[in-house]
C-alpha cells in the first residue's frame, strides 16, 4: 500500500511539472493570451503560432479626440514565427475596433474627427516585434530575453480611434518556474510621439508583472499588472499618458489549441474602468530550419 500510494504520489508530481512545462512553452506568445506581459521563451525554430479574440472594454478613453465609450476590438490577431530556437517574429493587430461613443469633449484633435454618429471604427494599429533569448531558464537562474517592436500608425485620427504616430518600444523580459507557478517580469523604454506637435516625444517606462499557477494538466489561473508610467517633468502630452491595467483570467489547453478569457480593471482615470476579452491560440510545426 505504502509503495502505491508512493507511485501515486510521484505520477502527480511528474504530472505537475510536466504540465507547467507545457504551459510555459505553449504560453510563449506574441501577447501570452490573456495577457499582456510577454513571456521571455520563444515559440520554436519553425513553429507558427496564431491568436485571436475578441474584446469589450467599458468606458474607454481618447484624449487627442475626446471621444469617451464602449470599445468593442473584433477580433485581435496575433501571429508569432519562429526564426530560430532562440527568436522569434512577431505581428499584432486589432483587426477591427469600434467605438459606440457615450461622450465627446475638447480635444488636441477633436475637429479632425469625421464620425458625427454615436459609433466610430477603423482598424487597430499594428505592432511589429521580435524577441532573442539571451539567457536560458535554468536551475538556479531565470530566463532573459530581449525584446523590440514598433507601432505603425494604421488607425487614423479622422476616425478618433488612432493617434497617426509611430513609436518605439524596447524591453527586458525575466521569466521562472518555482513549481507549478510561472513568475514573468517585464521592463523597459517606449518612445511615444506626440500626436500634436511632429518634432516632439514622451519617454514613458513600461513594465509588466505576470503570474501563471498550472492547477491541473490542462488548466491554469493567470493575473498580471501591466502598464507604462510618463516620465516627462512638464506632464505628458496628449496620448501619451501614464496608463495601467490590472487583469485576472484562465487558460484551458486541448491538444494544440489553449482557450482563454480574462477579465481587467484599468488603473488611472484614462484607462477603461472594466473590460473583457475572449480567445484562442494555435501552435503548429510549420517549417523546418
């Protein structure tokens, strides 16, 4: 009996860390859906990963267009690539963003908004990024990784939904494992135009902290902080401001597919006050280097 019961005990344990494992490869992605905070390990060499969902967020503001409401994102795409064992590409993009508008006020660049209803929508704007692990995850050290994206201005300012700025984002990615809990920390610069004045900029700070507690093979509870804080003495400039949200949500694994959903709280008056998203993401072999 003593020897089963050990058995026992020891195909958990094995179950546990293997499921950890798993979720922490599979939870490599270009926005580790649901959430934000990037893990530091990369996809694979020659594996693609595709994401989608779907988001409401309540009472969300734009301060260069003053408009304020419900924004629906349907859906938002992610697609990673890996380019080797150590790198990986990475596209995301809110395909489509609407705004059913519940207020408008002054604004830097409220008279350039051409949605005179109560809705306004374009497309989201895209953002292009890679990672390189510089450091692998060991025993008795975390994993580090590089990462640099940049924001293309695909969302227009006409629509009242887009800023028509391109900015810059570079981070320091720190991930471990202690058990069946996967800690994330993320840390970095981002150089923000201003969307008023072409020949000006904000450099905010940006940072994220995620957990990750595997509870069985297949599932696992995720939370995490993300945000960016303003670092220019004089205020920020409109669009750039100190920004944060606190998230909670669960994952579910089936095979190659992991669903998701999340629910998250904004942290300062410009944020959305609640929001919710839905999702799914798919890894496959697609290509061999």
């Amino acid at each position: 009996m003593a020897r089963s019961n050990a058995w026992r005990a020891s195909r958990r344990f094995v179950g546990v860390v293997a499921a950890t494992i798993i979720l922490s490869n599979v939870s490599a992605l270009a926005q580790q859906r649901p959430l934000v905070t990037e893990d530091p390990e990369p996809i694979g060499a020659g594996r693609v990963l595709i994401e989608a969902g779907i988001e409401v967020l309540r009472r969300q503001e734009y301060p260069v267009s003053g408009l304020e409401g419900r924004l629906a994102r349907l859906p938002v795409i992610g697609v990673s690539v890996g380019i080797s064992s150590i790198a990986e590409l990475q596209l995301d993009m809110p395909l489509h963003d609407r705004l059913a508008i519940a207020r408008r006020s002054p604004a830097p660049l409220a008279n350039l908004v051409t949605a005179t209803g109560t809705t306004t929508s374009d497309s989201g704007d895209l953002v292009i990024g890679t990672k390189v692990r510089l450091v692998a995850e060991g025993v008795g050290n975390p994993a580090v990784t590089l990462r640099v994206a940049t924001k293309l201005p695909n969302a227009s300012n006409e629509s009242g939904l887009g800023l028509d700025t391109t900015d810059f984002l570079a981070s320091a990615i720190v991930g471990k494992t202690v058990q069946s809990v996967r800690v994330v920390a993320n840390g970095g610069l981002a150089i923000l135009a201003d969307p008023t004045v072409g020949n000006r900029q904000n450099d905010v700070l940006t940072y994220g902290l995620s957990l990750a507690r595997a509870i069985t093979n297949e599932s696992e509870i995720v939370g995490e902080v993300n945000g960016r804080v303003s670092t220019r003495s004089g205020g920020p400039y409109p669009g750039t401001e100190t920004r944060g949200v606190a998230a909670l949500g669960a994952r579910y694994t089936r095979g190659a597919i992991r669903f998701d959903g999340r629910i998250l709280f904004g942290l300062h008056d410009v944020d959305p006050r609640i929001g919710v998203g839905v999702g799914f993401t798919y890894v496959f072999n697609a290509f061999s280097l």
